[in-house]
C-alpha cells in the first residue's frame, strides 16, 4: 500500500478508513480538566458556552468535543468530511449525552459546508495548516459562520513551533523502508515513538494514532503553514484578537486608553508573537535573549529543515538530508546561547542522521526524545459587531 504525498488530512484518514487522532480519556476528569486549562487560556469560562450555539469543524473522534459538549450548549453541530470519525463522534456523544443540548453531524468538508445560521462559537482545531495550498481561504470559510460579538477558536502552525514534529516525520522515514507495509512501519517505530511520547507530560495520544497522523502520513507536497501572523492577518478585517494558548500576550496600557483607533489588538499581538517566536522552537525553555538577527535566522533555519524533509520524503535524495544535517548543525549554535537543552537535543538528531548516511545503527537519541516544540498555538478571537 503506497500512501499519497498529495492528500489532506481527511482523504488520507477516508483512503485508510481511519480517525487516528484517539485519546486516552479513561481518566475523564483529567481530560476534562486539561480542556478547561486551554479554553481558560483562550478567555472562555465554563459558564460561557452555556445555552450557546456551537459549530465544530473537524472534531475527529469527538475526544476533545465531550468536554464542550459539558457545558450544556443548547445545540452543536460537528462538521468533518471522515464518516470513520464522525462515527466515532456519534458513539462518544451517544454516551456522554447531557440530556440538553441539540446535537447534529454534517459529513462534509470545510469548503463545501453551507448554511444560513450563525453560532455564537465556533472551534476548529489542527485542521487548517499544512492540509492546504490556500490555508488563508479554509480559515475564512470557518470564519463565516461566527456572528458578530462571537467567539472563533483555530489554531497555527510555523516551520519554527513545527520543527521537532518536522524532525519525527523525518527520523520515522529514516527509520523505515520505503517498500514496507503500513503494518510493518508501524511496528518498526513504535519503540522510538512510544519513548517520545512517554517524554511528554500531559500526553494522552495513543502512539499508533500518532504515527499514522504524523508519521505514515505525507502532507501535501504544496501545504503551507498557517503562522500566528498569518491567522491574525487573514481575519483583521472583521475579527479582534482575544487571547492564545500559549498565553503569549501581554497588555499593559490604561484600559481607559484603549479605544477607537487605539485598540491594536491585532497589531500587538503580531509584535509580541514575532518577538517570541523563537520559544516556539522548545516547550521546556523560554527566553528573552535573542537579537532580531538571531530570531530570523532561526525561522529562516526551521523553514529550510521544512521544506527539505518533505523534499527528501518524496524522493529521499541524500542532498536534502545533507542539508537538513547543515541546516541543524547552524541552528544548534545559535540556540546554545539560550537553551543547552534545545541545542543537545538538535546535536543528538544529527546524530542519527550521521548513522543513517553511514549505514549505521540507529542510535537510542535520548536527548532527542525530550524535544518537542509549541507545535499548535490556538487563537481566539472576537467578530466585531461591524466590518472595519
């Protein structure tokens, strides 16, 4: 079985009649409570939702949408083009069932949807980046269902919050043959990738469903990021910024100073992303001390390592892994100013590349297990009464 380099997301789950994007929910509370952490991240109390209308785009399993569903909106309608996860959706809502809110599933996909109703909230999560050449227009038509003073919830992605996912898809590819089956890859890598994930806290993804969504599968050839920047500006017309996850904005102005054409709250949080842009690269550290020069040489770095892992995906032509190895190497220096842990986790990937050029072993990269990145930000935001 040979898998696309030119599928969204959806088609490849439709093509493999799967929804790889389970959780480990047998803790529900716990579940629940990281969930409530998030939408307090992004302003939205518990009470918020309540007796509100809600549209979902892309809710996979439904894992996440249980917790929303908790708090009794009066109706909810969940849109995804996968019948496997909109399956899955209806088995988990039959069970958790509030015994109040309206609930509905639309098999369709974002651009085909259509409808007439407004919400009051709607959410689309991990769909929107990379599945498309135009991610801008997808956000816009999940945009249009909010009605004014509503609330809009998507997340983002860049090659700098993205690069220790990026460097898993490759170390996978490394790790496997190209002619294997599906099966076989999986149990290939699975002792690696089961390690990264134990490395986390706070992670619930079952490891198999984390390879078949981030590893086995290709991203299309043309997909794009979709950057915090690139979010913020595609929706300034009729949208506000809120607040994020991680809860990167700060506002020290005069509340009684922010008004008519001094609210910026679009602009400010460009500002503030673009100056925090390298603590994306590394959950574990956060710093201040780093140039503008060093900040656009790490996002040019990352955007290299991007672009040529899904080069070498297609064809694995060495030249790209002999870049990516440069690129790396380059990166590692510059981070060691601020995180030494970043720089041996980057220096310890290179590593197994070495031993992949020199048909060496694949070595244990401990340092490696520990690096994940910001990989999603999530963003809120409010529709303004009127256009600007």
């Amino acid at each position: 079985m040979t898998d696309s380099v030119s599928e969204r997301s959806v088609d490849f789950y439709i093509k493999h009649n799967i929804s790889p994007v389970s959780k480990d929910i047998s803790d529900v509370e716990v579940h629940f409570q990281k969930r409530e952490s998030l939408f307090r991240h992004l302003g939205i109390i518990p009470n918020f939702l309540k007796n509100k209308t809600v549209l979902e785009f892309g809710p996979g399993g439904g894992h996440n949408s249980i917790y929303t569903l908790s708090l009794l909106p009066a109706r909810y309608v969940l849109v995804d083009g996968n019948p496997t996860g909109l399956e899955s959706v209806g088995k988990l809502f039959a069970q958790y069932d509030n015994g109040t809110t309206q609930f509905e599933l639309v098999e369709s996909f974002i651009e085909q949807f259509s409808t007439s109703e407004r919400f009051d909230f709607v959410i689309c999560e991990n769909v929107i980046p990379l599945q498309q050449n135009d991610p801008r227009n997808v956000l816009q038509c999940v945009a249009e269902f909010v009605k004014p003073g509503g609330v809009l919830v998507v997340t983002c992605m860049d090659p700098v919050s993205f690069l220790a996912d990026v460097l898993g898809q490759l170390a996978g590819e490394l790790l496997v043959g190209p002619s294997m089956t599906v099966e076989e890859k999986l149990d290939v890598m699975r002792p690696f990738f089961q390690k990264n994930l134990d490395a986390l806290p706070g992670a619930n993804t079952l490891v198999d469903d984390f390879m078949m969504d981030s590893v086995i599968q290709h991203y299309p050839k043309e997909g794009k990021m979709q950057s915090v920047s690139d979010t913020i500006d595609a929706l300034a017309g009729d949208f506000e910024v809120y607040a994020s996850s991680p809860n990167f904005m700060v506002d020290w102005r005069w509340y009684k100073s922010i008004h008519g054409g001094q609210t910026q709250y679009n602009q400010r949080a460009i500002e503030q992303y673009e100056s925090n842009i390298h603590n994306m690269l590394d959950y574990r550290c956060i710093s201040t001390a780093v140039t503008e020069e060093q900040s656009a040489e790490i996002r040019y770095l990352c955007d290299n390592v991007f672009e040529a892992t899904k080069k070498f995906r297609i064809d694995r032509d060495l030249k790209y892994l002999e870049a990516i190895r440069a690129d790396l190497s380059q990166l590692a220096e510059i981070v060691s100013s601020y995180s030494q842990k970043t720089a041996d986790s980057l220096t310890d990937f290179i590593c197994g590349v070495d031993a992949f050029l020199e048909s060496k072993p694949w070595p244990e990269l401990n340092s490696f297990a520990a690096f994940f990145g910001r990989g999603t930000q999530y963003l809120s935001f409010i529709r303004k009464h009127s256009a600007a």
